[in-house]
C-alpha cells in the first residue's frame, strides 16, 4: 500500500513539472551539490520506521571490520550502504527530537570517511502542519542542520549531496513525516 502511495506521489510529481529538491538552494553554503534521489530512495522510505534498523546495520559493520584484519569487501560494505537512517524533529522547528540523536552522526561521519562514501541527506515536513511555504523552508532547514553536523564530524561539502522535499503525507502518523533521513552511497568519482 505505501509503495503504491509513493509511486503516485512521484507520479503526480513528474505530471506538474515539480521537483524534490524545489527550494533547496545549497547547504549550508553555495558548495555543496544538490542531487535529486528521492526516485533511488523511495524503496526504503517504504519501510519508514523508527528503529534505527539502518544504524545498527552500520554499527555492526564497523564492528565487524575493526575486528577483522581484511579490508571490506563489496558485499559486505553493501550492507550498510543504501541504507536509510532517520533524525526526527520537533513540530515546525529544525530541532531534533532527542540530542541523543546527534551521537548517531558520529558514528555515520566516522564510516563514511572511512569508506569514502557520499552522504545523501533528504529533509521534510508534514505536509498537515503548515503552507507549502513554510515546510518547504522548514525541510530545507532540516536537511541544513543534518548537514552542518556532519560538516562538525569533519564531512566534507563535496561529500554530501541534498534534497528537499517540501511537506508530505506519506507516513502515519504524522510526526513521523518531519525528518532528515541520510543515506550513505559508494562515490562515483
């Protein structure tokens, strides 16, 4: 049912011309690149959940590579890439729910160094709580915050990539729509 309500989300998104990353600008400053993924990423926003399922699949393979004397192989490190991993927020604010959940950055700054991946950082809003105005502002500034961290974990600009996707419905209950979800992807270069 969800994977039905996001393909016509996409759907109804290509038919009026818009775009996810309508408004984003750059984060946080003009250097860093915006990509649009929503497409790549809409298969594991279908299993939306708040169980950290993505970081523990990342904390388990840096424990298993820092045990083991062999570099990562590609299956392996498959594991924990393109896995997506949620920081929710506070009504109308770019605060995050918990400060525990800055320690999660830590982590995912540290194995994307390590691994030389790219950071890919989607911010929304609940489409239920304001004009279309203010939550695309608010995604943007949500998707900034979860950038700047990562810049004070030592990330790179050129090693992230962000998209806004403005208020949205497509998770109950609705709290569950304001987040900044990360995903961590092999480079390219």
């Amino acid at each position: 049912m969800k994977k039905k309500s996001i393909l016509l989300f996409l759907l109804t998104m290509m038919a009026t011309g818009m775009q996810a990353n309508d408004g984003v600008g750059t984060l946080p400053d003009d250097s860093l690149q915006q990509q649009v993924s929503w497409q790549e990423d809409c298969g594991a926003l279908s299993a939306n959940k708040n169980d950290y399922a993505g970081l523990n699949a990342l904390r388990s393979r840096m424990a298993t590579t820092a045990s083991s004397d062999n570099s990562a192989t590609g299956d392996s490190l498959q594991l924990s890439v393109d896995v997506p991993i949620y920081f929710y927020f506070k009504l109308n604010t770019a605060q995050l729910i918990t400060k525990s959940q800055l320690a999660n950055l830590a982590v995912i700054a540290k194995y994307a160094q390590e691994h030389h991946l790219t950071i890919h950082i989607t911010g929304a809003a609940d489409e239920a709580t304001g004009t279309a105005a203010r939550n695309r502002t608010l995604s943007i500034a949500r998707a900034r915050y979860i950038a700047k961290q990562f810049i004070n974990n030592g990330i790179g600009k050129s090693q992230m990539k962000a998209v806004s996707l403005g208020g949205i419905r497509e998770f109950k209950p609705k709290e569950a729509n304001r987040f900044a979800m990360v995903v961590l992807r092999k480079s390219t270069n």
